[in-house]
C-alpha cells in the first residue's frame, strides 16, 4: 500500500513539474531572450549612436513581443464568439419512392483541419445553440403546424453529455399578407433577387456549458417530423460573455491598448531585471578579476623582492667567501713569510761544525760562545 502511494504521489509529482514547466515555458524563453539583450547592451554597446540605435531595437523588440503574448493570450482565453456548422440531414424514403419514411436526422462531427477531431467549444463558456431551418412558403409547410427537434451532444467515447428536445413551427401568415408580399417583392422574386421563403431559428440550448471530464467532439439532431420541408440547415453556437471575455470582445481597441501596454511594462521590467543581474554578474567577474591581478600583482612583487634578497645574499656570501678566501690566502702568505723568515734565521745559524781558529774563540765573549754552543747542539741534533 505504502509502495501504491509513492508511486501515485511520484506519478502527480512529475505531472505537475510537466505542467509547471510547459507553463512557464513563454516566460522563460522570455527572460533568456532578454538576458543575451542584457549582455549584449552591458558588454558590446559603447558610442552613443550605438545605444540610441539598440534603444530603438530594444523598444521596437519590446513593443513586437508584447502584441505577440496579448494575441496568443486572446486566441488562448477568448473562444470563438460563433461557430456555424451545416447541417446535412439524411432519412429514409417511403417504398412509394415519395415522401419521407423516417425522420430527418444528421451527424455532425467537429473536425480539425488536419482531419482530426477537436474540442472547439471552451470549457466552462456558456453558449447559445441555434438550428436555422431554411423553409420555402409551401402549402406542405404552412400546413405543418408543430414538430420536434431532438440534439444530442456527445464526446469522444460516445457518451451523451447533453440532450435537449425542442418544439417549433412555422410563422404564420394570413393570405392577406401573403399577397401583399407578392405584390410589393414580385419584381425581386421576379429577377431572383429574393426569395419566397422563411428562415426558423430553433434555440436548442440556452445556456449550454461543456462538460470538463467528456468534452463534446460532436452533435446528432433529429427533426420528429414526416411533412417537414427545407432548404439547408445550420447549426450555430453563440457564446455568451461576461466579465473580462465580455470587454475583450465587446471593446476591443481598448483592451488591446491596455493588454499591450501592460505586457509592455512587464517585459520592461523583466529586461531591467535582466540588465540588473547581468551588470551584477560582470559586475562581480570584474571583481574577480582585479582580485587576481592584484594577487597576481603582489605575487610578482613578492618574487621580485625574494629573488632580489636571494641575489643580495649570494653577493653578500661570495663576498663573505672573497674576504674568507683572502683573509685565507693572507694568513698562509703570513704563515709562509713567517716560516721563510725562520728558515732564513735557520739558514743564517745553520754554521758547519768545523774548527775555529783559536783567535776566534779568544776573541769571543762568553755569551757569544754560549750562543754558539747551542746551534751547533741544535744543528747536531
């Protein structure tokens, strides 16, 4: 039961999500044809002859949509004022092969022009339904007194959603008057100009309302009567209208002025809205993209600065390295002047050990001969 449930609710879920979207389609493609005139006036329009030449475009676009929603809200709100049908009657012939045998009766089916039927009647519309008999003034139909006509209103299916039987007769007219109108219209029924004959509207329905659930595609109309004569026959609908169906038909130059107008404005409004959203949307990338540029801005400035203080520590540390390297290469020049010097002292006390005369020691002091002593100790060593 619980599974029966979701699906019937899923079921009506998705059937009102295709009406919603089948309804609303006009006004979305609206708004999406206004977004791309938005973007287009907001990015690509700059002189001033560029925005009169797109304000002229955009009131004549705006001007041209508004007619165009008035006429498809008319054809869709407004049904037809009249609907004339004709009426081919059949019926059976006596085996005489005169008179009529059967009572005239006819189908009338409310077919499309592609071959298709159609509900042409609008649902919830009161209508007047008329049968116009034309009559010829025989003895046979002033002698007709009172018949019957029978309609039967049916769907699709076939079933009957409304019936309705009505009496009728032809107007009366005494011979006096008949010759009077023999001799006034004799030379109009004499070049065929008029005719001798009357036409006798039968109201079927007075107030006749389509059924919503069995919309009637179709009608059969019996006329209960073996003497009846007539020419043709047709079948009309008059609808009558009230409220706001009654002004737009009745007076029609104002309610196109004022139904236009008003589309009008609320096209405008949905462009305003469009520019409004599109100038607030670029208005938001602009931002985005100073945003960046000022990042990007920062981050050059940030490189420049590291790759400056990279490029001032490796001159400080190869500068660091020159002193380090000279500082170096001063200390072993000391190091080998300070071991020259010693090996130059060395050289000059290096004395070969070899006998001094004698005069030589007499005539060194004693701390001479000391001195003397140890080097030679020093050297032998």
């Amino acid at each position: 039961m619980m599974a029966f449930r979701e699906r019937i609710t899923g079921v009506l879920q998705g059937g009102c999500t295709q009406v919603w979207a089948l309804g609303t389609w006009p006004f979305r493609k609206t708004f999406s044809v206004l977004e791309v005139i938005a973007e287009f006036i907001l990015t690509k329009v700059k002189t001033t002859a560029q925005k009169l030449v797109v304000l002229a475009l955009a009131c004549l676009t705006i001007l041209f949509m508004a007619v165009l929603l008035y006429a498809a809200f008319l054809h869709l709100y407004l049904p037809t004022a009249e609907i004339v049908r004709p009426v081919h009657f059949s019926f059976s012939v006596c085996p005489t092969g005169h008179g009529l045998c059967s009572f005239p009766s006819a189908n009338i089916t409310f077919w499309n022009q592609d071959g298709t039927r159609k509900e042409i009647l609008g649902a919830g519309q009161y209508y007047r339904v008329v049968l116009d008999l034309d009559m010829p003034d025989t003895p046979t139909n002033r002698n007709l007194g009172m018949f019957q006509v029978m309609m039967q209103m049916y769907d699709r299916d076939g079933y009957i959603s409304a019936e309705s039987k009505r009496t009728a007769m032809p107007k009366y007219r005494s011979l006096v008057m008949r010759m009077l109108d023999v001799f006034v219209l004799s030379p109009f029924y004499f070049f065929e100009l008029m005719e001798q004959k009357q036409l006798l509207d039968v109201e079927l329905f007075s107030y006749f309302v389509d059924d919503y659930y069995h919309p009637s595609v179709g009608a059969k109309i019996e006329i209960q009567s073996h003497m009846i004569q007539f020419y043709s026959a047709r079948l009309k609908f008059f609808a009558n209208f009230s409220g706001l169906k009654y002004i737009l038909y009745y007076w029609p130059m104002m309610s196109a002025l004022g139904g236009i107008l008003y589309n009008a404005m609320i096209i405008t409004a949905f462009l305003l809205l469009a520019i409004y959203k599109k100038a607030e949307t670029l208005r938001v990338i602009s931002q985005t993209l100073e945003l960046e540029a000022m990042q990007g801005g920062n981050q050059r400035r940030q490189d420049e600065n590291m790759s400056e203080e990279v490029v001032e520590a490796e001159v400080s540390s190869s500068s660091r390295n020159d002193e380090d390297k000279e500082s170096l290469d001063e200390s072993k020049s000391n190091q080998t002047k300070s071991t020259d010097q010693d090996d130059a002292d060395l050289d000059l006390y290096d004395l070969p050990i070899v006998q001094e005369p004698a005069d030589f020691l007499q005539a060194e002091d004693e701390q001479n001969v000391d001195f003397v002593a140890e080097l030679r100790h020093r050297r032998i060593n």
